[in-house]
C-alpha cells in the first residue's frame, strides 16, 4: 500500500509520527509487529514545513564520536542549511522507529521530496 503525506505548512513532529505509523503497518486490519509490512510512505514539499524560529534555534541534535571531548550539538537550524529537509525529516522518522532488526528495512520504504 501507498501512502501520501503532504507537509506543506505542518509541523515537523506530526508528519514524521503519522509516517512512522503508516511505515510500521499499524494503519491496517491486518496488522502484525513481527512481519514487515508492504507499506511505502512519500512525503510531498518537504522543505514547505512549517519550524518556527525559535524552535530552530533552541532544538539541538547530538552526536558523540566515542573519545573524550567528542561531543557535538548542531542546532535544528544549521542541520537544515548542512543536510536539507529531507535529511531533518528522515532523522526524525529514524528516530521513532523501534530499534530493532526491521528499523533499517522499513527506512527504506520512505521517500521524502522537497
């Protein structure tokens, strides 16, 4: 099944939890949390979302590279300028989903479009 979800003008959080809901397979009758689910999400006008300015300066994205001190912090505003809308989007989408052996089979089944 195919899904669309257009995120001109919504917020960020509600586009990626319905998609990561529709990925998961929980919109149908039939569904199962052990099998994979035949479901393809597409999201339409990725870089029309609607992030307030404050939000993007005050919401943070860590990584750490293992060794002492290697903690970095990039701001949702210059995650967006490095990699795009629709890098943000799959990041937050990555990020609900469980963090079992499906995760990295049911990312591919997302596409996102500017």
């Amino acid at each position: 099944m195919k899904y669309t979800i257009d995120a001109q003008g919504k917020k960020l959080g509600r586009i990626a939890s319905q998609a990561a809901l529709f990925l998961r397979g929980k919109g149908s009758a039939s569904y199962t949390p052990n099998e994979l689910p035949d479901a393809q999400v597409e999201i339409l006008n990725a870089s029309k979302l609607s992030i307030t300015e404050k939000k993007g300066l005050q919401t943070e994205y860590l990584r750490y590279s293992g060794y002492p001190g290697g903690l970095r912090a990039t701001s949702l505003a210059e995650f967006v300028t490095k990699k795009g809308h629709a890098e943000l989007l799959r990041k937050v989408i990555l990020g609900m989903l469980p963090r079992n052996r499906q995760r990295s089979r049911l990312i591919k089944k997302l596409t996102v479009r500017n």
